[in-house]
C-alpha cells in the first residue's frame, strides 16, 4: 500500500494523526499497511466538546468488493458484542473459534459474508465473501500442488471451514481466517496442527493483554493494557459515540 493510499481521514476519526502513524513502531506500522488485524491499541479517541477518551480497540485496512479501501474498527468489550445479530447456532459456531458464512441485507441490497470472533476484543469481525477469493486460492493450490479437491471439501473451504490436504507426501490446512490479509491462511499440517496455531496465538494474545499504548507524549509503548481501563473507557462512551464507533463499522 502506498502513502497517497493511507485514510488519514479515516484514522482522524480514531485520533491517530499523519505524525502519530509516522511515529508508530514498525512492527505495528507494517501490520496495518499489509492489512493484518492489529494488536491491542489504546487509542485517544476525540469525544464530546473538545474531549478525548482512552478506547482500547484494534483496527484493520481492508478493501470492500468495490476495491475501495475501508477502516474497520473492532473496540474491546466485556461481553460477546452480537450487533451482527446472529442466530444461537451461529453465535455457538464462532465462540468455538469458526469462521461462518451470513447474508446481509440492507434494503435491497444482500452481501454474502464471513464473519468470525476475535476472543481478545469479544467483536465479530467480518469481511465479504467476494474479497477473500477462497475459490481462486484453491484453484491455485490444485495447480501448483497438482491436487484434486472433492466437491465436499471445496464447500466446506468456501463455507469458511478449514480443510485438510493432501499435498504429496505432507498434509496442508487451508481456512478462512479473517485476521490475516488476504483473509485466510495455509497451515503446513493436519487439522490438529491448525487447532494447535490456533491455541497458542490466542494464548500468546491474552498473556498480560499487551498492546500498544499512545502516552501523553505522543509515543507509542508496548506494554500491559489493564482490564480496568478496557472496561472502564467502554461504560463511558456517550450515546452518539456508540452510534459512530465501528465494531466492524466501515469508517
């Protein structure tokens, strides 16, 4: 991504300026421009009559299926936030770590979507079927790797579900996962070797609730984010910033 291509407009409405992208650690700079889901961040985010608050939240660029970049942000709460409004199946499906299929509707217009959990901010994130290109990747890989997919594991890849390969003499996993950029991932090894990934990033993700931290100097710190403020900045949105902030709302 290019820096003419940077939503700094977008990024204002969360309180990170040109010259505090420019001052982020390179680690978290590279995460965002390569459309990674972020770390923790606890942002200050503009308020009411000149205010700021402290918002713990992460963020990702992603690009809608007009190839127009987007700005979704995902904000720590205490409790599963199900404004997506999944069904009970749906919602036991993703807190047992899935990544589901869900048409939208809004008027007349319906969008077909993956939609998952991220353990660490209870937020659902999601992101349109037709930008994860699931089917061409598994056109590629039955290219490359010269191996022949049955029609029930290739619906069970597009649903969004993790299948197992055999690629020569190796196993290989490839799933929906809506963290990464291209919105999925291929894991050298079987099903249990992509569950045990699976375990040890959410593991290494909740070990102290580290994140990255803007202080009063305008320097960003990586460093333990206390469950007290999380909670504490997420009672205190007003009403109107409740309406604004994006759980997975487009900015």
């Amino acid at each position: 991504m290019k820096n003419e291509q940077i939503p700094f407009e977008k990024f204002a409405r969360i309180g990170i300026t040109k010259k505090d992208f420019a001052q982020m650690p390179d680690p978290l700079r590279e995460a965002i421009l390569s459309g990674q889901l972020t770390p923790m961040l606890r942002l200050r985010v503009p308020a009411l009559h000149g205010r700021e608050m402290e918002v713990p939240m992460k963020i990702q660029l992603v690009y809608d299926k007009n190839e127009q970049l987007q700005l979704l942000t995902y904000q720590m709460h205490r409790h599963l936030d199900n404004r997506l409004r999944l069904n009970d199946s749906e919602l036991g499906r993703v807190r047992g770590g899935e990544a589901i299929q869900k048409e939208f509707h809004r008027g007349t217009d319906r969008t077909l979507r993956y939609v998952q959990l991220d353990k660490e901010t209870n937020s659902l994130i999601y992101r349109d079927v037709a930008t994860v290109k699931m089917q061409q990747k598994l056109q590629e890989l039955e290219k490359v790797k010269d191996i022949s997919l049955g029609i029930n594991q290739r619906q069970a890849a597009t649903e969004g579900k993790p299948v197992e390969l055999e690629v020569g003499h190796e196993k290989v996993t490839v799933g929906v996962d809506l963290r990464e950029p291209q919105g999925f991932k291929v894991v050298k090894g079987d099903m249990e070797e992509w569950q045990r990934q699976e375990a040890i990033r959410y593991d290494d993700a909740h070990e102290g609730y580290m994140g990255y931290v803007q202080t009063d100097e305008n320097r960003w710190e990586y460093k333990q984010i206390v469950d007290k403020l999380q909670y504490k900045d997420e009672q205190m949105l007003s009403e109107k910033q409740k309406t604004e902030k994006s759980k997975g709302m487009r900015m």
